[in-house]
C-alpha cells in the first residue's frame, strides 16, 4: 500500500510538475530507504544462542530463553521480535513460539523469551530461528534465520491423582515401610562393630567400650520405602484405540509424579512396545527418566518388552490397560484398571482435559476451575 501511495504520488508530481507532491514523493522516497539501511544494519551484527528447557508437558507453557548478542559498536537494535520456524510439525505445538525484544544496546547481551503451548506428548524438532525488524517506521519488515538445530520432549498430560487411592495400594502391606538388613540408618539396633573415624559419636555404645576398652559404635538399620511397580498394556489396540492409548500414557506418568511425592519408589514398564524396564527406585532423575521415556511412545510401533527380572519382590503392582481388563499382565496381586476408571481416580476429572483425538485439531487449553471445598478435602 505504501508503494502505491508513492508511485500514484510521482507520477502526479510528473504530470504536474508541483513542487509539494515532489517534495511529498522524496520524502517518502527517503524514508523507505532509511527504514531498509537501519533495519539491516541493526540485523546485521546479530548473534543469538537458543537455551531450550528440559522438557515440557501437555497443556502447559513451554518457555524457549534466547541469548541475544548486539556486536555492533553504535547502532542500537529495537523491536526485535523472535519466531520459531519450526516444532509445529505433527501438531505437538499449539502455533510457533514467539518473543519480543524492545531495545539492545551496542555492544550489549539481553535475553529473552518465546512462549509456546504443547499441545501432544513427543519430540519437537527445533532447526531455525527467525529475528525480524520493523522499526523504525513499521514499512519494511527486514528478517535474518540462524540455523540452530535443538530437540524438546513433551511428556504427557499430567493429573492431580486421589491420595487415598495410593494408601489403599499402601494398606495392601501391614508392615507399611519394611525395615532393610542394609545397615547405615538410624532406626532400629542392628549388631555392634568397632569404631571408624567419622562415625556420630550419639552412636559409640559407651558402656561396651569401657568394658573392653575399645570404642564400639552401633550399627541401626534403616527403614525401606514402599515400592510400586506401573505397567501400562498397550497390547490389544488399533487405529481407532489411539485415544484411549494417549489417555493410559498420560496417567501412568501421573501416577508416577504422585507416587514418587508420596514417598514410594516407583518403577515403570510398558507392554506391547519396545520399551525399556525401570525397576522401582526413588530418585528425582529415576522419575525424569521414565516421564522422558513416556513421552516418547509410539503406541502404535510394536516391539518386543523386557523382562520382568529387574523388578524385585514385595512390589505392589498398577496395571494400567489401554483396552480391556487383561489380568495376565502383572503380578497375581496387581490392581487392573481400565481406561473408564481413570476419572475416578483423578482429583480433578474433566472431560475436557482428555487427550485430543487423532486427526483432529488441537483447541485452546481449557482451564478447569478446582472448588475450594474439594481442594481442602483431598489436601
């Protein structure tokens, strides 16, 4: 529209020979080759770095910091604006994430920010980065791309699950927390031992050691945390099964964040895909590594499961099923659900939060409002 502008107003001033529309028609003239000088120049000595996160989750904001570096020694930068070419590709990302720079000095380091929405658990393929400019009379849009290849897992969507749930599973054990034979705790005697330097001094039995005239220390045993064992069956399923596959994902990683808050130590297998087994341990990376894993489950690549040797004995056992009830998988004990009791055991269980459907197109996240009532009863 401006080009317009400017051409219907030369060629007015030719046809009239009038001084003001000459003038008008190098004035505009003047300031498009301005705004293309200025708006290269200010490109030209960018540099930028791309931090990405460690993962992201479903319906949650997935922030993208960038390191801008201006190396020119006197043109500013303004109205930077950053976009993410790629990551859209299969859906995972509601839209390319986008920041927003205002100004950076000469010789000067900012950093910045782009915000997306995941919008399905995978990989997204970051590859090229887009800063594009503006300023400063908002007619040319001068852009530059940095190649800048990086790799995000989107772990599934997660749930709020019932606490009582977990105790009933925890209730299965009389004992509860079972005490270890591993020394090295301080719960319970377990046998004497000669004194090593570095040992508590509360600990050196002060009465064996006059008898014998060595110092002896007491060893205590330590109490073992409950372990739970999740397995997700995705064994019978097609196309059309799909969704109800998305929905046994996103609760087994659910049940995996509360069970390892609630003090258990959390293993994890998947059957029916070629899928790695985690023998139950309680550890913030032993969590991040089956969600990452989680997240990147192709339910419809069929492969051949691990064993079940790994797993040691006095576990409780979840099987989660895609499908129907199939109480072969799992141990004898194991609790089945199925995906129509997944709802029961969410806190907050809405329809509206399930996972999208294949093919279809991803909406807006939808937040659920929680009633003070239910969030003080299920604290």
């Amino acid at each position: 529209m401006y080009l317009l502008v400017m051409a219907f107003i030369g060629l007015a001033a030719f046809n009239s020979q009038t001084n003001l529309l000459f003038w008008t028609f190098g004035l505009m003239a003047g300031v498009l080759v301005v705004s293309a000088a200025l708006s290269t120049a200010m490109l030209r000595g960018l540099r930028i770095k791309r931090l990405l996160p460690d993962h992201g989750a479903v319906d949650e904001p997935l922030i993208i910091r960038y390191e801008l570096t201006n190396r020119n020694w006197i043109i500013p930068c303004f109205g930077l604006i950053i976009t993410e070419l790629d990551g859209v590709k299969g859906g995972r990302l509601r839209g390319r994430p986008h920041g927003l720079v205002l100004h950076l000095g000469a010789r000067a380091t900012v950093q910045a920010e782009a915000i997306g929405y995941a919008a399905r658990r995978g990989a997204v393929d970051f590859d090229r980065v887009r800063i594009s400019t503006s300023f400063p009379f908002g007619i040319l849009r001068k852009s530059v791309t940095f190649p800048l290849p990086g790799r995000v897992v989107i772990y599934p969507r997660l749930h709020r699950i019932r606490r009582e749930m977990l105790w009933d599973i925890r209730s299965h054990e009389p004992a509860g927390t079972r005490r270890s034979h591993d020394t090295g705790g301080s719960e319970e005697f377990y046998g004497l031992r000669e004194y090593r330097p570095g040992d508590s001094i509360k600990f050196v039995d002060w009465k064996h050691s006059a008898r014998t005239g060595v110092l002896v220390s007491r060893d205590m045993t330590r109490l073992t945390p409950p372990k739970l064992m999740i397995v997700v069956d995705l064994n019978r399923r097609d196309w059309e099964e799909t969704h109800n596959c998305e929905r046994a994902i996103s609760f087994a990683a659910s049940l995996v964040c509360e069970a390892h808050l609630d003090g258990f130590e959390v293993g994890l297998s998947v059957e029916g895909v070629g899928f790695p087994t985690f023998p139950p341990h309680h550890s913030r990376w032993h969590r991040t590594r089956m969600l990452h894993a989680l997240g990147e489950v192709d339910p419809m690549a069929r492969g051949r499961q691990e064993g079940m040797t790994a797993v040691p004995a006095g576990c409780h056992w979840v099987v989660i099923h895609a499908d129907g009830l199939n109480r072969a998988v799992g141990a004898g004990q194991a609790v089945h659900l199925s995906h129509e009791s997944f709802d029961e055991w969410r806190l907050f269980a809405d329809s509206k939060t399930s996972e999208p459907a294949p093919g279809a197109t991803p909406e807006a996240p939808v937040h659920v409002p929680q009633r003070h009532d239910e969030a003080v009863a299920w604290a």
